[in-house]
C-alpha cells in the first residue's frame, strides 16, 4: 500500500510533469535552462523530467539555439505525432471520427451513418470509425492514446455513464466502459458542447482566457462554461443545457417534454417549426423544407423566412444577455451548424443583446463566430484525452487525488 509520503511524491512529481511539459507546449522550443527559469524548478528535476518526456516520445531535441559565448543550447519541443488520440461525435444519424496529433490538428477523418439508434449498433459504428481511420492513416494504434466521444444529453463524465440522451431515449448507459471494452483503449465521454469547449481552451480561441462561455447553435442549443480557467461541468454533467431555459412557459411542446424552451424558438426544430406553421397560413410553398432551404429563402429576401430567423435571433440574443448578466464572461465563442446562418441570424440577436444586457457590462464581453466545419465535434471530442495528457493533477477530481494517499 502506498504510504502518505510516497503519495505525496507522486503527487508532486506529477505536478512537475506537468509543468514541464505544458511549459515545452505553451512556450517551446526553448532549453533546459530556460524551462528551469520558467517553472522555477531545479536544473536536476529539469534534466531528469526532460529525459523521461524524451524517452515517452512526447517531447524531442530540436537544433540548438542561439549561443552567449558557449556552447549552443539543445532546445526542447513537443512531438506532436509523439501520440494521437481519436474523438467522435455520436449524432442522431449518423458517427463523424477524426485522428489528432498532441497539437488537436486533424490528421486523418470519417463520417459513417448510423443506421439504427441502438446502443449495439452505436458502438459498432464507432469501432467501424477507428478501423477506417486506421486505414486512412496508417498504423497509429501503438501510439493512440485514446478515444474521446461526444454526443448530446446528460453525461456523468467521472464515471463514463450517459445518463439521459434526448436524441436517443437512452438512459443509465454505461457508454464509456463498453466502448473501452471494444477498443481495448481507454475512452472518455462527455457533453459534446463541453468536448467542444475543452478544445477551445487548450488549443483554440480560449487559450489564455480566463472565463468564457461556448454557444453551440443547431439541432440544439448547448453552453460550455470556462470559469477560473476551468470548465465548469455540474455536480454530474447536468450543466449547459442553456437551450432548456425557460423562453415562454406557455409556448411550444419541446423534445424535453417541457413548453417554451429557448431550443423551440433558436434551434433548427423550432426554425422548422415556424415554417410550418406558414406554410398552413399559406405565407410559405407547401413542401418539405430544409434549414438550409429556410435560410436561403431568407438571405434572399424572402419576407416570412426573414421575420422567421429575426424572431430566432431575438430569442437567442434574449438568452446570450442573461448569460452576461449573470456570469459576465471576457469572451463569448458561438459555435455549431446554426453558425452558417450568418448575418439573418446575428443581426437580431445582437440587437436584442445590445437592448437586454445591463449597462455597463455591454462592452466586457469579446464575440467570436466560428467558421463551423462539421469535424469540429470530433476534434472536441478528441480534447478530452489531450486534456488527460496535458492537464495539472491539482486541477484533478477530488476523488482521483485522493487514490494517491
């Protein structure tokens, strides 16, 4: 059994782990010296932590650096094709994987469909994604360090259980361990907006910040939320689901089985929803119709399909000022498929931002639109393994440290 002071070693000699090589990342190529001037360590646990990175494959000697008079420093850098990792987005129909190196850049990607909305089947479809990245790239399975999975719904994040999906109707599925238990590798799963935002904060617009929200917009809405430099994620991953604040408790049914949800005025369901609706009053053609169809419809001009998104944009933007009201974020990242509406949908709800947000916290707040790319999700969902790799032990659930001592 490990004693206190044996834990109390690991502990620390983690924590330097992890300085070292986040100080290499953040800041590299740099020397040894430099890394101990930066970290603050000594030149022998440096030398001796450097070393073990080198040997993991993490970290390499670049060519040396500049020279004071002596001889030329070896600087140090990380690997990034020293590991991959493999993140999915589990969606209604179909699985998108995509391979990253250490630095969350795309190596290699898939889309397959999922045929049937079964937990058997989801699972087959996803081994089915690592096997064809594994073709597509090469053999990178000695060196992957695991598989991270993303999906909508309710997720317990420290015990790899979902535990409610909207889209599916599934619930108590232990998700993680029966993946693990196909893959033979270890798999992460969580909220695909908190996959999303872990990505942004280790390798993307929130790098460096301190606070900041994720706004995901299309078949749903989701909320990230970054606070201290953490993502926040709830007591059991019931956080974000900023689409099932109340908007109207008298208005439409929505998925949840609740009335009036933001989701049913913003997201494409109630987009869809309001089209149909002027389609029985005769203001739209009768037919099936896309949200891409509705958009463009409203991009060209199109009176009813116009006032559709202005109402859409409204509700967002009501909702976007309560989250500043309340939580008053440096940056706020509005992200997903919605993001390809463009200006039909941002000109409302930065005009209902700008009417709604309390005076004086107006110009606090930074927006960034991304431009969406469908393999975003799974570039998310690789983060969480990156971010198993890169994160701090003391930023660690409290119920992981203890198993040191």
């Amino acid at each position: 059994m490990t004693t206190p002071s044996h834990a109390n070693r690991d502990l620390m000699r983690a924590i330097n782990r992890s300085t070292v090589l986040n100080t290499i990342k953040n800041h590299g190529p740099l020397s040894r010296t430099e890394i101990a001037k930066r970290t603050r360590l000594s030149a022998a646990t440096v030398s001796a932590i450097t070393a073990e990175l080198i040997l993991s494959n993490l970290v390499f000697e670049k060519e040396a650096g500049d020279s004071s008079g002596g001889r030329r420093p070896i600087l140090l850098a990380l690997n990034p094709r020293g590991g991959f990792v493999i993140g999915m987005k589990l969606a209604e129909d179909h699985v998108t994987g995509a391979l990253t190196d250490l630095e969350a850049s795309i190596v290699a990607k898939t889309t397959l469909p999922l045929p049937a909305g079964t937990v058997d089947t989801a699972i087959d479809t996803m081994a089915a994604a690592v096997d064809a990245l594994h073709s597509s790239a090469g053999n990178f399975r000695e060196k992957l360090l695991g598989v991270g999975v993303g999906l909508a719904g309710i997720i317990d994040h420290r015990q790899g259980e979902l535990r409610y999906s909207p889209i599916f109707g599934w619930r108590s599925i232990p998700l993680a361990a029966l993946l693990e238990a196909r893959l033979q590798v270890d798999v992460r799963i969580d909220n695909d907006v908190n996959t999303l935002t872990f990505t942004e904060l280790w390798f993307g617009r929130g790098k460096g910040v301190e606070n900041f929200l994720t706004i995901t917009v299309g078949r749903g809405i989701g909320l990230g939320i970054v606070v201290n430099g953490q993502v926040y994620q709830g007591l059991q991953g019931g956080v974000g689901e900023f689409g099932h604040t109340s908007f109207d408790p008298e208005g439409p049914l929505c998925a949840c089985g609740k009335r009036g949800c933001l989701e049913t005025y913003a997201a494409d369901p109630g987009l869809l929803r309001m089209a149909n609706e002027a389609q029985a009053r005769g203001e739209l053609l009768a037919g099936s119709l896309t949200v891409e169809e509705l958009c463009c419809l409203a991009e060209s001009g199109h009176p009813t399909a116009r006032a559709i998104y202005t109402q859409a944009g409204a509700a967002l933007g009501l909702g976007i000022a309560n989250l500043i009201n309340v939580l008053n974020p440096q940056l706020i990242i509005l992200s997903g498929e919605g993001v390809r509406a463009g200006e039909v949908l941002f000109a409302p709800m930065r005009a209902m931002m700008q009417a709604q947000v309390m005076p004086g916290l107006s110009a606090d707040t930074r927006f960034q639109i991304d431009d969406w790319d469908d393999s975003a999700w799974a570039r998310g969902a690789a983060g969480m393994i990156l971010r198993d790799l890169f994160e701090s032990p003391i930023h660690h659930e409290p119920a992981r440290l203890a198993s040191l001592f």
